[in-house]
C-alpha cells in the first residue's frame, strides 16, 4: 500500500481518484489546492498527483514550492497540452503527466509503475569514472559530491548507465526507467535528460551523447582521464 496525495480542485475528480486508487490498495488524501497542502502531507506523501490549472497557487507554482520537499514521484494532471507548457511542468522537477481527459485505467497504471520503480531495493552499486550510482538509495554522485536529481531524473541515468554503450529509443528509455510504455515518452524523456545534463555539468560531467534520430547513449568513461 501507498500514501498517495491528490490535489485537484475538482470535487469530482478528486472523488473520482480517490475511489479508483483506493480499489488498488493506496491510502488517499484528496486535497482541493495548495493552501490545505501540510509538511505532514509531504513527508509521508508516496506519489503526488497534482493539477496544474487550480485557482490561486497552480500545479506550476506548487510543484516549485515543494519539490526540495518531497523525493516522491509527481505526476501532473493538466488539460494544457501545448509542450511548453508540459515541458515547463517536468523543468520544474515533475516526473510525468496526464493528459486530460484521460483513461482510470492509464492513471492506474502510471502510478503503480513509478511506485515499483521507487520501491525496489537493489543493494549494488556501480561506477565509472568519477560517477557512481547508489542503487539501493538510488542517488548519483560525482566524487564524494550527490548530484539533486527527481526520482525520474535518477531513473533515466540509472536505467542509460546500466546498459552503457548502446543506444536507447526515447521509447526504450522511457519504458526502462519507468516500467510504463505510455503515450508520453518524447517529451518527458528529452526534458529530463536536459535537466540531467545541466545538473551534470555543473560537476564537470557529460556522459550523455545524443545520437541524432535514434536516441540517447550513457557514454563509457575514457580510461585516461
């Protein structure tokens, strides 16, 4: 069982969420927008559905506020399907979204996919170079330094390291890191490698290659650097 944490300012919905999440076993608490959202709420909060046209403070904004807060998946609801402003949504560190209207069944399976992928419990590690993968904790470091990633973020290197120097799909990226082969691939998969790859060049790291109109490549690390 989860503890699965909707904000949605649509009673309905929000019903309609609660019902369907709980048949799968979760704990649900459905909020109406961020002005009810408690530290209590993210510290136990793990997976956090959130819609991004509410009154007041929008999924946008919330996200912002929270996502220091909160290392669970966030996956946006929104009836907004200009890619700006779904790539706008994952800069900000969420991990997927919905488009709506969408199918109980795909929101179902969406997030019970990312609830496997957080509570597997690998007990290895691995390196290369000046990276190293802590797959039990599922961070990434640079030396001795953590490099921030969002659990997607994470689940992408993981998943392109472990099969070093072979070029993936966006598609085979985004099945492979989150365990879902959904209609949302293109977009989340190069938003998160961009956020990746800014967050890795701060510690002097490029392992990713893109490999025009095929995909992407963890890159093995020169032996004489």
């Amino acid at each position: 069982m989860a503890h699965i944490l909707v904000l949605d300012d649509d009673a309905d919905l929000r019903d309609l969420l609660t019902t369907a999440l709980q048949r799968d076993g979760h704990q649900v608490t459905a909020l109406e927008g961020g002005s009810a959202l408690t530290p209590a709420h993210c510290r136990w909060a793990d997976c956090i559905l959130l819609d991004v046209m509410m009154p007041g403070e929008d999924g946008f904004a919330l996200c912002r506020r929270i996502r220091d807060r909160v290392d669970c998946p966030i996956l946006f609801l929104t009836a907004k399907n200009q890619e700006a402003d779904i790539l706008t949504g994952l800069g900000l560190g969420g991990d997927d979204y919905l488009l709506k209207p969408f199918h109980l069944s795909e929101l179902r399976a969406r997030v019970n996919a990312h609830l496997r992928r957080e509570q597997r419990t690998p007990r290895s590690r691995m390196a290369w170079g000046e990276l190293s993968f802590d797959m039990g904790a599922r961070e990434l470091y640079c030396g001795d330094t953590q490099v921030k990633l969002t659990p997607g973020e994470y689940g992408i290197c993981e998943y392109l390291a472990v099969h070093m120097g072979q070029t993936l799909s966006k598609e085979q990226i985004y099945e492979g890191a989150f365990g879902y082969d959904g209609t949302a691939e293109d977009s989340t998969v190069t938003e998160h490698i961009k956020n990746i790859r800014a967050k890795l060049r701060q510690v002097g790291q490029e392992p990713i290659k893109t490999v025009w109109g095929v995909g992407y490549q963890w890159q093995r690390p020169d032996p004489k650097a």
